[in-house]
C-alpha cells in the first residue's frame, strides 16, 4: 500500500447532482466536499487533470428521481489524472492515468469524474498513453469501452469483415471506426456533409451522406456484397428503418448493435413501445427482422482500455476533442453536448493549468 495524505486535502471542489432535472437546475459546484481518503484493497485515488461529459450524464439526471440514484452524487464519469495513493499492487502513486466510473458504481460510492479527486477500483484505470494530453485522455474511455465491446465481444469482429456505423461523427462513432480499420476491417459509415472529412481521415472506406438520402434507402439500392458483418447505430434515433430494412445489407449470421433509443421526451412513448417491438420483441413469424439485434451496455474494463491506449501510442487512434471547456463552465458545456451537434468530446479542465 502507498498512502500519502501530504498529498491530498480534506475537502475539495466538486460538481454534485442533487436533484431530478435538466443540468442548470440540477447540478451544483460545492467546494466542500469530502476527499474519500480511505481506500479499500484494491483502489486508488485519482487527482483529476481533466473529465468529459456524456450523454448517460443528463439522461439520468433528467429520468430518475434522487431515491434511485444515491444523490447527492458526483456527477460524470470520464476521467484523466495523477494517482495520489494507491492500493492496488499494479497502478501505483504517481502514475498517470485515465479512466472510466460508470453509474452503478457512481451511484453506489457517490464518486464521480467531475471532482478535484476520485477513488475507484483501479481496474478501472489504465496507463495514460505518453503521446497524449491529459485533456485528450479525458474524453477517450467511455466511448473507446463501448466501441471495443460492440466490436469484439458482441458482433466478435474479425479481420477483412465489414462494418456500417451509423451516426460515424458521433464520438462512438469515431471510436468504433478507429477499433474496426486498426483490426483490419472494411468501414462504412454515416455523417451529414460537413462531417464527411473527418469520418474518412479516420480511414472510413466508404461513406454515406445521411442529410441526402436515409442510410437504409442507399443500402437498400446498392447493397454491399458481400452483406456487412456487422452494423452499429451510434446515434440511437428511435428511427427503426435501418434496422427494419437491414436483411437486404446485413448477412444473415451478422449482427446489428444499437447504443440503445434515443426519446425526446416523454411524448415519445409510443415510439419507444414500437422500438421495443421491432427491435427485440417480435418475433419472426409476425414478420419481425430475421437478424440478429443487441444493445450494448458498456463496462469498465482495464484490459480493454489497455488494447486503446496501445493503438493510441501506436498512432492508430486519434482522440478527437469539440471543445474544452473551465471547470465552473458544466452547465454551459452541457448545453452544448446537449444539441449533439459536437464532433468528438465535450472536456472540462478540472485543474486550469492542465495540457
Ligand atoms: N449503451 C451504451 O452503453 C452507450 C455507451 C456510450 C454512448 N451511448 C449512446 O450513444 C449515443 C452517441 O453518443 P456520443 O457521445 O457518441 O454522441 P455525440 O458525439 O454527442 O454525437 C454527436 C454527433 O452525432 C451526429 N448525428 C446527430 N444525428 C445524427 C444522425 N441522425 N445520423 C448520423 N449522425 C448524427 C452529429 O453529426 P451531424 O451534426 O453531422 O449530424 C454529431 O457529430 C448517445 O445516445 C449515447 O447516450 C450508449
């Protein structure tokens, strides 16, 4: 064990989640908060560079009331930082890592990615690549997670296989693009216009201008042959017609991943009954999709984001940052996550000197 308490203070600044609601209503900076000190085998305490907000964030904030979720809770998960003390026998004191505390174990501990410092399970951090900022760190592990899990153990991707993103400029997206041409695989993948160059220098082979004409209708037209292997929607528009139409591009052993749906608002249950019925709940002798559908559920998980970081030090993955943005700035920086027009990661400088 490596414990210093020079190291740490007693109280720190930290953005809090205290109540059901939209993030200016919701969140508050309290700059009394307890430094959780006491580590259990196995963890460490994280002195938090910088942090990336996602969408799980507000969604849960605006869906579920304080009972659920533990509050109040730090909010966020994403994180890059110094370790200040450890327990654990691999990730000592003073490495530098980045890291992913997703909501179960946020809700449970109260811990959180928007603070000064965090304590988590080490298994949940890994080395953070020398050839990247801690600011570029930040925004890579919870979409970086989701692609390796979509790609490797849901559609267990293989080298010269085919994949279609859909949603290619969101940040999993992006991610799921790099994992796939890094293993060798053949990428098609959506954006509006203005997102076309950034897909591609990612290394998309082919790309489909969403705006224009829907993916499905392109599909439909010119199927790709042989069929896609694997197809993830990384934007999770209730939209169902990519996957309603997907038996004429997507091969009968393949499998179609989906981020999960994406309401507006509670007008849109309705919409959400249907997503459920085609997606998982009718059968195919009602004249359900004879494919196979999976939502993914990412997880924190060490060795995965090891198999990142080396593609990052490699140069095989490029963080892509939208914008950074100062600490006291959250509710401002959701804001703008919040029109999911960002192209990469929405960051937040937690310390104001970091890189
Ligand atoms: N289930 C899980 O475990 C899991 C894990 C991670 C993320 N997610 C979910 O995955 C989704 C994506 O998250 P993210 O952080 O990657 O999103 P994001 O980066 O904020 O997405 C923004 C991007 O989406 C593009 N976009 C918007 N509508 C589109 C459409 N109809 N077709 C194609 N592209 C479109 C925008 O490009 P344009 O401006 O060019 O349209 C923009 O570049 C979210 O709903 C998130 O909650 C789920």
């Amino acid at each position: 064990m490596t414990d210093n308490n020079d190291t740490f203070p007693e109280k720190q600044k930290a953005w809090l989640a205290i109540r059901r609601g939209v993030p200016s209503k919701a969140l508050r900076l309290d700059d009394n908060v307890a430094v959780s000190s006491k580590l259990q085998e196995g963890e460490v305490l994280v002195k938090v560079q910088a942090a990336a907000l996602n969408h799980i964030d507000y969604m849960l904030l605006g869906l579920l009331p304080n009972a659920f979720v533990g509050r109040p809770h730090v909010i966020s998960h994403d994180f890059a930082g110094t370790v200040v003390s450890s327990r654990d026998s691999k990730i000592k004191e003073g490495e530098e890592v980045f890291g992913a505390i997703l909501a179960p174990t946020q809700h449970k501990t109260g811990q959180g990615a928007l603070a000064q410092y965090v304590r988590v399970p080490a298994k949940f951090v890994a080395q953070r690549p020398q050839n990247i900022t801690p600011t570029q760190a930040a925004g890579i592990p919870l979409v970086a997670l989701t692609a390796y899990q979509v790609l490797f153990e849901i559609a267990k991707l293989e080298p010269e296989q085919s994949l279609f993103v859909n949603g290619g400029s969101t940040a999993v997206g992006l991610a799921a693009i790099q994992v796939a041409k890094a293993l060798g695989c053949k990428v098609t993948a959506t954006a509006s216009g203005k997102n076309e160059e950034l897909v591609k220098s990612l290394g998309t082979d082919v790309f489909i201008d969403y705006t224009k004409t829907p993916a499905n209708e392109v599909l439909q037209r010119d199927p790709p042959s042989p069929k896609f292997h694997a197809i993830l929607d990384a934007v999770g528009n209730i939209d169902l017609h990519l996957w309603t139409h997907s038996e004429a591009y997507l091969a009968p052993d393949g499998i179609f991943v989906s981020v999960g749906p994406r309401p507006s608002g509670a007008g849109d249950l309705p919409l959400l009954v249907r997503y459920a019925w085609e997606a998982f709940l009718r059968p195919t002798w009602l004249g359900g999709v004879k494919r196979k559908w999976r939502m993914v559920q990412v997880k924190e998980n060490q060795e995965h984001l090891e198999y990142i970081a080396k593609l990052i030090s490699e140069g095989k993955f490029k963080f892509v940052v939208d914008s950074v943005y100062e600490f006291d700035d959250v509710p401002k920086a959701f804001e703008h996550l919040m029109t999911r027009r960002a192209r990469g990661k929405v960051v937040i400088k937690v310390d104001p000197n970091v890189a």
